[in-house]
C-alpha cells in the first residue's frame, strides 16, 4: 500500500482485533496495543492465554471471532502462523488486516485482497503514524 491508502486506512478504521496482544510491558504487541488506545482506537486484544484478563483495562478475548465486529485484524504472529488469522479475518468480515514487522504471507495477503480486504503487512501502524505525521484523532472510539 501506498502512504496514501495507509493514512486513509488509519483515519478510517475505528475497531481494532490485536491477534497475539501481550500484557508484558516488554513486548512490542503490548506498546502497539497502547499506542492504538491512545489514539482513540476500540482496540481489542485478542490471546487465548489470557482471555479475560484485562490488558491496559479491556479485557482480552480468546478467539478473533470473540472481538468481532472487526474493522482491522492486527496480527503479532508468526509468518507461518498468519494464513489461519487471515482465513478468519476473511470470514469474519474484516475491512483490513495488517501484518506486524517480519509477518509476511504473500498468499495470505492475496486471498484477502481477493476477498476485497486490504493488506498492510511487514509495517506496523504505530511507525506508519508517526512517519506519515498523522494528527490527532477527534473522535474518540468505543
């Protein structure tokens, strides 16, 4: 995607899946997840092993489909791990997803753009928002 379409994709989206979201301050799925709250985004985290424990106050969910309805999936999983979290992104309806730095599924990111989702992947929106000098969201989501 062009800066274009990713500034249009962030402004746009207002719900937020983070698939492997952390609640360990070191680790970059739990900075991203702030990030996307501090922005006003209704972020979501999405981790089996955690699932009703709250990160950063929202309690988190086990399945991507316990978080739906979904804007965009933000996925922090493996590369070979992110084709199954497209498929249910796909099917769950998703306007996007974005795959974390060093996800990469070209076939993943083919099917969904098939299925008329966009695709980021190899980004993360924390860094796109910043670099594309972003402003401040006026509405707040929830």
């Amino acid at each position: 995607m062009d800066d274009a379409a990713i500034r249009a994709l962030l402004l746009a989206t207002r719900r937020v899946a983070v698939v492997g979201a952390s609640d360990r301050a070191d680790r970059p799925s739990d900075g991203v997840f702030r990030f996307l709250l501090d922005r006003g985004y209704a972020a979501v985290p999405v981790n089996p092993a955690l699932a009703g424990r709250p990160v950063h106050g929202v309690p988190s969910v086990a399945t991507l489909a316990d978080a739906a309805p979904l804007d965009m999936v933000d996925i922090f999983r493996r590369s070979a791990e992110a084709g199954a979290v497209v498929e249910e992104a796909i099917r769950l309806g998703a306007r996007s997803v974005w795959m974390q730095l060093g996800v990469v599924d070209e076939a993943a990111a083919a099917r969904a753009r098939a299925a008329g989702i966009a695709v980021v992947m190899d980004r993360c929106p924390a860094i796109e928002w910043r670099r594309l000098s972003l402003p401040p969201r006026i509405d707040a989501a929830g």
